[in-house]
C-alpha cells in the first residue's frame, strides 16, 4: 500500500502559512510564493538583528556629539579625554545620560576635559 504522508507535509506547510501570515496579496496563500516570502523575510530578520545593533551605536553618537557640541566640544575630543581619564561608561550610558540627566553630563564633560 502506498503511503502519501499527506499529514506530515501537511504539518509542514502549515508552519511556513503561519509565518506568512499578514502579507499582501497571494504571498499568504500561494504555496510557492509563501516559501520565497518566508525565506526572504527570515534571512533579512537575521541581517536586520545585526544591523541593529550598529543603528543604535549611530544613534547614541549622534546623541552624544549633539549634547557636546553644546558644550563646545567635539564628540571626538571628548571621547578622548573620557578614555584618558579611565571612565567607564558606555556610549548607551553615555547617551542616556545626554538626553534624560543634562545637568550631570555637563557635569562629566567639564570634569573629563578639565582635568
């Protein structure tokens, strides 16, 4: 007797159409579009992770140099006097503390350039 394994395939497609879920037109409902969507997507999701990580540290200088600027220094220069003086903190940190606390980041940047 032949055995189709329509159970197990079916099981198997039915994951991709899950992931498919919400996308336009036929790339929900169509077999073949489904799998070229999925696998598309999966590998940018993959990409996008790693480029996360490189937009927020773009987002965190920019942060940064704009709160130093207004202290009429550069993000470059200061940096350097925060790795001179043997600072630890972070530019998450750093940034945080640029746009939420800027009393204390003038604070850091007088203390850091100064001495």
């Amino acid at each position: 007797m032949r055995i189709k394994s329509g159970v197990s395939t079916r099981q198997g497609k039915k994951k991709f159409f899950r992931l498919a879920k919400g996308y336009y037109s036929n790339k929900k409902n169509r077999w073949r579009m489904v799998i070229q969507q999925v696998e598309k997507s999966l590998r940018h999701a993959y990409r996008d992770r790693k480029d996360k990580k490189g937009t927020f540290r773009k987002l965190w200088i920019t942060r940064i140099n704009a709160a130093c600027r207004q202290e009429n220094i550069s993000y470059s220069q200061f940096m350097h006097h925060l790795k001179k003086s043997g600072s630890t903190l972070n530019r998450k940190m750093l940034a945080e503390m640029a746009v939420r606390d800027n009393p204390s980041f003038k604070k850091l940047v007088a203390e850091v350039c100064t001495g």
